[in-house]
C-alpha cells in the first residue's frame, strides 16, 4: 500500500483512430438512419425547450456559487412513473481474480491456450468476484439508488453465485433471454455465465481474458429481441447504462434496439465506450452504427481523457468534451476523467471542474464503474454539477482503497469518511493551464480548498470544498443503512 492520488484512467492511452478529421468519420456515417427516433420535447417549468437546445443559466456574482447558480441545467423530469433509478444493460459476468507470476501472453494462440489452462477447474470459490457492470449496480445501490441489472446469467455454480451477489446487495436481476433456444439448449457452453480473468502480477498491473476475446461474434449471439420484461424494466427507470464491454455479450442490433426503446420511453442514457470504443469504431457495420447512436443520443457521455482524444483527435480534454457534446443530439453532459488529476463536466453552457482526493491506493478494479454510479447520483437527484462530481471523485477513490471490484468497492460510510477527510490534490498549475486554454466566455466552477481565484478570468468561479461537502453529507446521510450513524 503506498500514499498516491487516485488513477480513474486505468486504461493504457489510446492512439487516434487514424482518421484525418477532427472527429472520426463513424460519428457522421452515412448508413446511420434513425427514422424511429422522433424529435423528444421536455416541458421545464413554464416552457418547453427542445431536447437538443440547452438554455443558457446566467453567471453568478462573487466569488462563491449559489446552489441555484451551478445546478444542472435545469430539473430534469422523468415523465411517467419511473419505479427504479438505475437499470444497467448487459456485462454481467463473474471475476475469477487470482495472483501470477506473469500476465498473459499478447499473442492471439497463446493467450487463448492460456486462458483454456485456467478454466479447466473452477478455481476456489474465494477468488470469485461479481464483475462488469454488476460493479456499477452494486456502487449504485449502495448510494441508496434502487438498481436492476438487465443482463444473461447461466444455470450453473457462477450464475448462482452471481444471482446471490445480486440479490444480497438488493439489485433486480431482469433476465434476457430466448426462452424457446434456453429450453433447448441450456446446457450449451454459449448459454453459461461470462467469466472474466482478473489477473494481477507481482507488480499489481492487471490483466484480463474471456472466451468473449477469442470470438469474432458476441459470447450470446442467440440474443435477437427485447422481451418485454426486459422492455418494462427500461421503461421504469430513470436512467439505462451501457458500456462498449457490453458489445463483447450483445449484439449490436439489440444495444441499438434497447437504445431507441430507452429514447422512446423518456428513460435518460449513460454510455461509457471505455477502451472497447476504438475497436467498435472499426468494427462491424452494425456495431458502427451502434457506437455512432449511442455517442449522439445519450444524454451522458463519459470517456478518459485518452478515450476522448481518440473519438475527437483533440488533445484538450475540454475541448475533446465540447466537440462531443455539439456533435450530440440529446447530450446535455459529457464527462471527462482526468486519472489523478481529477474530472470535468461539460454542459453547453458552461464547465465544472473537481480535483481528485488523495487515497492510499490499493486497487483501481472498480473506480471507473463506481464513478459512473456517483455520477447518475447527482443526475437524479438534481444536484449542483460540482458536488456531482466531487461524490463521483469520493466513490471512485474510496473503492481504489479496497482490493477489487463487486462487493469491494466503496460502502457508503467509506466515501463519507473521505469527504470529511477533504484530502484535495489541488494543482493550480495544471487547471491554470488547461481552463486558459480554453475560451473565457465559459462559465467555469471549481472546486477548491479556497475562495482565491488562480486563474484571470472573469468567468471562473470557486466553490469551497467546505461548503460543498457539507451539503453532500447532508444528502448522503439519508442513504445510510438502517442503524448506522455518521461519524
């Protein structure tokens, strides 16, 4: 265990796609037609404003923002009784997380010979872990947010397993299922749980393998429709999550259709294409098609730094956030983690801005997805956009305090304890630099430590942490378990 800021970017930096223009061509292809999608109203207060026409909030006087002055852009309604806050689409797998003395091999027939080694005997049951977007689900509910999973779990020990992890953290598990192909086949290896290999060398760097990585075609290529369980359960919540790891057990039609079901029923999208997003870029037609309407049509991006310079070529993370965002239908955030630096989010008309906090970082399995949930926290809830993100920065760095992901990332008296700890990595000369590079007719709130301004801009605008952990704490503390009182 050693002290350092905690790395949201997990990810080994991707290069650009290789396409001359700014932004890559699969975002403006031609064979992308939408025609079920209809142009979506949302009445906000005493007028209805165009789903993609964002009005502009004014500036703020003085050098601390109000609540009001920094909320999102405006409250966002979910129209229809919407039972649940989050649903998560696919990438339910379970964690096989084991120590070697190397990682794998990078070649294609020796990494798969590698991993067949491995699965011939289900390794001890302690070393099993809930894994994919089960991380987000379980990171969600522990926030307080009432969670399902969409997603396939098999009739064997690792589906029972996983259905209990599920179930004890209080998540619906909505099946998706071929009930005539289940009937019979359901003995057929394409039908078991996804395993994925989470290996950790004596460096503690990660390596990870599934049968989905020595496929051309999705691990359940059976999968065709949406039932209408599945239908109902995107309907009745506020928020749908999809990552591109989702594209490794789904196909590409089938995202599509859950994406245009999500649209038609008023249910918010998340996307986080992580680094499966290069490879989908140059994918198939389908998972092009699929990659280019989730990056126009969901109402949060979020991306690494790194991700986002590949998508947009534009080394800026800001304005990497401001060209995804204008090339956005329906996109009203776009969020871009910065590793130990910290995070940004992008509205139209404006940017906030939070320093990451310094943890004694044990593991970074899990930071990323428990970011996401922190994230549809604040999205829900309606809360001011830098508390949003100051929650996120806790969320991911309280589960980088753990070993692993699942049920180890971060209990909600964990992140609490860290927000009061207040232990900010400010870098004036970092944020300095970047938000003078970018147009000074932004609106910009940081976070900070204290009210001085550090950067010559009119627009720049500082929130106290103080000031903002103390609301957060406020509205935490009602998520806490039954009988637990904060310290």
């Amino acid at each position: 265990m050693h002290q350092q800021t905690l790395t949201l970017n997990t990810h080994t930096p991707t290069p650009n796609y290789g396409l001359r223009s700014s932004f890559p061509s699969f975002i403006q292809n031609p064979r992308l037609t939408i025609p079920h999608f209809k142009p979506n109203y949302a009445t906000h207060r005493n007028h209805v404003v165009r789903a993609n026409h964002i009005p502009i909030s004014c500036s703020s006087n003085g050098v601390e923002v109000s609540v009001s002055d920094n909320r999102r852009l405006f409250p966002f309604n979910f129209p229809g009784e919407k039972e649940f806050d989050v649903a998560t689409l696919g990438n339910l797998c379970v964690d096989v997380v084991l120590n070697v003395p190397n990682l794998p091999p990078s070649a294609f027939d020796e990494r798969k010979s590698y991993m067949e080694q491995l699965s011939k005997s289900p390794p001890d049951k302690k070393y099993w872990e809930a894994g994919g977007n089960c991380n987000m689900a379980i990171a969600a509910a522990r926030l307080g947010l009432r969670c399902n999973a969409i997603g396939h779990i098999g009739n064997e020990i690792y589906g029972d397993f996983l259905s209990d992890v599920l179930h004890d953290e209080g998540i619906n598990v909505i099946a998706m299922r071929e009930e005539d192909d289940i009937i019979k086949t359901s003995s057929s290896s394409e039908y078991e749980t996804l395993l994925c290999w989470v290996l950790v060398d004596p460096l503690q760097r990660h390596g990870f393998c599934s049968r989905a990585d020595f496929s051309q075609e999705p691990a359940f290529t059976w999968m065709k429709t949406l039932s209408d369980e599945v239908k109902l359960s995107i309907q009745k919540s506020k928020v749908l999550f999809c990552n591109g790891y989702g594209f490794d057990e789904l196909p590409a039609g089938l995202i599509s259709s859950a994406l245009e079901y999500a649209v038609e029923v008023n249910t918010s999208i998340f996307f986080d294409p992580g680094p499966k997003g290069k490879s989908l870029a140059v994918g198939t037609p389908e998972e092009q098609d699929a990659l280019a309407k989730l990056l126009k049509f969901s109402d949060v991006l979020l991306l690494t730094s790194e991700e986002a310079e590949s998508i947009t070529g534009l080394r800026n993370p800001i304005a990497a956030g401001k060209e995804l965002l204008s090339k956005g239908i329906r996109t009203k955030w776009v969020i871009i983690k910065m590793g130990s630096k910290g995070s940004v989010l992008i509205i139209r008309s404006g940017i906030s801005c939070a320093p990451s906090f310094k943890v004694n970082v044990m593991d970074t399995v899990g930071c990323g997805d428990s970011f996401v949930a922190a994230i549809a926290y604040g999205y829900i809830h309606n809360m001011p956009l830098v508390h949003t993100l100051t929650i996120a920065n806790a969320v991911g760095a309280a589960t980088a305090t753990g070993c692993g992901a699942g049920r180890n990332v971060a209990h909600l008296q964990e992140v609490m304890r860290l927000l009061k700890e207040s232990n900010l990595n400010e870098d004036d000369n970092y944020w300095n630099k970047l938000l003078e590079e970018n147009s000074n007719k932004d609106d910009i709130t940081i976070l900070s430590k204290t009210t001085v301004n550090g950067v010559k801009n009119r627009f720049l605008n500082h929130v106290t942490l103080q000031k903002v952990v103390n609301e957060v704490l406020h509205k935490l503390e009602v998520a806490l378990p039954d009988g637990i009182l904060s310290s």
